[in-house]
C-alpha cells in the first residue's frame, strides 16, 4: 500500500490530499489509462463515492483495492 500512497502523492499536484477532475484526467493520460477521454468523467464520479467533487485517498484505494477487511 506505501507504493500506492506515493502514487497518489504524486497526482495530488496542488497538495490538498485529494484528487479534483483537472488532477484526475492528467493521472488518467500520465498512466496511459486506456479510456475513451468522454468516460473519464463517469470514472471520476464512480471514485468520488462520496459525491464530494474530489476523489481522497480512502476512496482511491477502495475502488483500486476494492473492499478491504475491517
């Protein structure tokens, strides 16, 4: 999990500990994500499951992860 918390570290360009849409996309295309850039949003809201408008850690990990035991 550190390498997957550096990860995020490192699309968190402005620092605030969460992913807005601008940092999302540009994570998207660094990562060679092949997604139809349309569907990128779509993705976006399904991360933020929280419906906060940014995406936080917890939330990145549970939808990279998926569900982990308490």
């Amino acid at each position: 999990m550190v390498g997957l918390r550096r990860q995020f570290k490192i699309m968190d360009d402005n620092g605030s500990g969460s992913l807005d849409m601008v940092e999302f996309k540009k994570a998207i295309r660094d990562f060679r994500v092949d997604i139809d850039p349309k569907d990128v949003e779509n993705l976006f809201k399904a991360f933020d499951l929280n419906g906060s408008g940014d995406v936080d850690y917890d939330e990145f990990v549970r939808m990279v992860v998926g569900p982990m035991n308490q």
